[in-house]
C-alpha cells in the first residue's frame, strides 16, 4: 500500500470555505475547478431563486449552498385508493415512471383501485452500551430502569405523549460476539411525523438515565456500576412499520392491458415474472429498484427522506436471509391479485414537510394526510410502477415504452430545431427509437 503523502494543489486547498458569503463561495470555487469560470458563475446563480424569502429557505437546508438543483415537479391523476381519488405528486428526472404510475393508475381505476392497509406504525431506537453484568440481572432492572427513563425525559416525550405517541416497547438484546455487550432496543410511535428528531432526543436522555441507574443502584458490585454508552441513535430498519397495497380483477379484465396476448396469457406471464423476482437476486434487485421508481418521486416530493425509505425497503427485502421481491402475485380461481408490502417511515408534519414550500404544496395537493394516508399513498404509487413495468416487460419489452419517452431528450442531444422535433414525434409514434435511428431521421429530413 502506499503511504506517500502528496501535497494539494496550488489554491485547491481553503480554509474558512463555509463563511463565505454565497457568491463567494461560486468565485472561489468556478475559478479554481472550471475552465469557463466566468459563464459557470453566471449559469450557477440563474438557478436562484427570485424569490429571496424561498431562496434563504432552501439555503438553510443544507450546508455549504451555492444553488439549486432543479428536478421535474411532476403530477399522476386518477389514483384511486380506498375509494378516494388522488392526483399524485413525483419528484423524478424519469419521464417513463410518470407516464407508467398514470397508465397503471388509470387501469386500475375502472377496476375498482388500489386498496391498502397500514399494518403497524412502530420505528425503532437503539442505546448500544457495554456492561460487565449479568444479562438476567439487566431483564430484572428493567422494569426499574424504564421508569426512570421515562420520568428523566418528561421534558423530551410531553407533546408526543399528548398526541399520541411515545415510547412503546423497551427490550434487551445482546449478541456474543462482542464482549460485555448490550442493546435497549426501544420501540416508538410518532404519530404524523416521521420523528428522527423525536426519537433521538428521547435516546440521548435515556443513555443518561441509564448510566445514572447503575451509578446509584444498591448492592452492585463496583464493576457493574460502570455502563460505556458507546451510541444511541435511531434504526431506519422499521420492519413493524408495515403498509400493505393491493389490487385485483377478474382476469379476463386484463385484457386491455395484455398488448398482443390474451388476457390469460399476460397473467400467467406476469406470475412468472413476480415469482423469477421472488427466487433470483439479480432480478428481485432490479424489479424492487422499478418499485422505488414511484415510491422515492412521492417520497421526494413530501420532503420525506428517501435514502432512509430506501435503506429500509432492501434490508427489508432480505429479511428472510436472501434477497428477493417486495410485491407478490397470485392467480386463484380465474381473480387476479398483485401486492406489495413493504416498511413505510414517513411523517406530514415537522422537518423538511413544513418546510419545504413545494412539500407542503404536495401535501396540499394530497389533501393534507395523516402519515398512514400518505404511507397508504406512497405504496400504492409503488405497486402501480411495478405493474406497469412487468406489463412491459412482459410484452412489449421495456426498452419500446422506454425510449419513446425519451425521444424529446434524444433530440435535444443531437440539437434538433423545434420543427425537426415535432417531425420526429410524428414519425416515431409508429416507429420504434434509438439513438441510430433518431440521428438517421434528422440526417435524412427534409423539413
């Protein structure tokens, strides 16, 4: 390995980046990093906000901001889940996963629509500490322990509690292969908010109460009196906060949605496709990846977080020791059912969702949900991907949809005039698109 140290380059190194105004931090860094500083400058702040009220809002979301990033604010109507009609939210830089939630969501519509169910709300905190005790003797404190946790935070836990929420569980884990090692795993509900801030408020009290307990508790032995908290911090693997979306039909219904095959064929077609996913990794990550095409576009534009959606949904989806789909499929006496159940942790009220300006527009646009509603929402979003994308998958192929979708981005790449675009989508509405082909259509057009 080599351990050569090598000094940065001339001006490439700074100190006290972050105290820079904004427009310091651009010359700076276009100067330095770009060969165009001038015009990358210029390109950067156009993507301000006009609105400085907004702009300052969106700067204190992060750290270090010199712009926005903008990304398609996009809409699915005819979403119909418990009954109840939604115009669906997508933050998404794909064309193909709007066009496909607002295909399947329209099928489904006339099929009685999307059902779902939340099954539990639970989320989970964690205080890893290490003790030279017994792990009976901890099972005995508990109940003691608890109580003075719960006393300490009383600060911490009064709102929630009135609202609702809380502390739900507290239980003692422990696993051999780290030595005198110790879990609480403390059970949480956080009512509409997704409650990161909450449970880790909690968590930090909880460690104290905890060290406290064994410092002043009678008759321990002196080594036992000595508790290392080595972190405590919330887990994003939520496998109780559980949501469950579904639909069914007869299958002789899915007729319109089969392309060039029956509708018995396209079912069985795609209870094969669901049941490859469920046994074959390499499928079951590509298939589950389509399932968060729509699920992380609705998580996206609530301001939820999408990462910890994400890291939750996958470990998830290994649960039982291998890989495997998120959504299940199953033909039963000539019905068709397709599911999808999946950990949801999402929240409608505090962080970015009260924040963001676009959130809450989505939000308003959902009709201001409950956290179930929107977990109800989001899953649902997710199923009606997965079914559009097997639908392709299964007859058509997916790239045929795929690319007409992206027919707009491929002659803005080859720098077509609008005349030459509105030629184009004409003439590929019959024709399949590829990137040879497009770029033979513009060699050959006449105008």
């Amino acid at each position: 390995m080599d351990t050569k140290k090598t000094a940065p380059e001339s001006g490439k190194k700074i100190s006290g980046f972050s105290k820079l105004s904004k427009r310091g931090k651009i010359k700076w860094m276009v100067e330095h990093f770009f060969k165009d500083p001038e015009n990358v400058m210029h390109e950067l702040m156009s993507y301000w906000h006009h609105n400085e009220d907004q702009q300052k809002i969106l700067d204190g979301f992060s750290e270090n901001t010199i712009t926005n990033f903008p990304l398609p604010y996009s809409v699915a109507p005819n979403f119909l889940i418990n009954g109840k009609t939604y115009c669906v939210p997508l933050v998404t830089e794909e064309s193909s996963v709007v066009a496909a939630a607002a295909s399947a969501a329209k099928f489904w519509m006339d099929r009685g629509g999307f059902h779902a169910e939340v099954i539990n709300t639970r989320k989970l905190g964690q205080i890893h500490f290490k003790w030279k005790g017994e792990v009976e003797k901890l099972k005995q404190f508990l109940p003691d322990i608890r109580q003075m946790m719960l006393e300490d935070a009383k600060d911490v836990t009064q709102n929630m509690f009135q609202r609702g929420g809380g502390v739900e569980s507290i239980e003692i884990k422990q696993w051999s292969g780290i030595e005198n090692y110790f879990q609480l795993l403390i059970g949480f509900q956080t009512c509409d908010s997704m409650g990161a801030n909450f449970i880790n408020s909690c968590l930090e009290s909880f460690s104290s109460s905890l060290e406290n307990f064994f410092m002043n508790a009678d008759s321990l032995p002196d080594e036992w009196r000595d508790v290392e908290i080595i972190m405590s911090i919330l887990s994003n693997y939520t496998p109780d906060c559980l949501v469950r979306a579904w639909v069914q039909c007869p299958i002789k219904e899915l007729g319109e949605f089969a392309g060039n095959l029956s509708a018995e064929e396209f079912a069985e077609r795609f209870y094969t496709a669901v049941q490859i996913a469920k046994e074959d990794p390499y499928r079951a990550v590509t298939h589950n990846k389509g399932i968060f095409n729509g699920i992380d576009a609705v998580v996206l534009a609530t301001a939820n977080d999408f990462r910890a959606v994400e890291a939750c949904g996958h470990a998830y989806a290994a649960r039982n020791g291998s890989y495997s789909s998120l959504s299940d499929c199953k033909l039963d006496d000539g019905v068709f059912y397709f599911s999808l159940e999946l950990p949801l942790a999402l929240g409608t009220i505090g962080g970015l969702t009260t924040l963001h300006p676009m959130a809450k527009r989505s939000l308003e646009l959902l009709e201001n949900p409950s956290a179930e509603s929107l977990m109800m929402i989001t899953a649902s979003t997710g199923l009606a991907q997965n079914f559009a994308a097997i639908r392709s998958l299964v007859t058509t192929g997916i790239q045929y949809g795929h690319m007409k979708m992206h027919l707009v981005n491929i002659l803005q790449h080859f720098k077509a005039s609008e005349a030459q675009i509105e030629a184009a989508k004409i003439h590929f509405a019959k024709n399949k698109v590829s990137f040879h082909d497009v770029r033979s259509f513009l060699e050959t057009w006449k105008g």
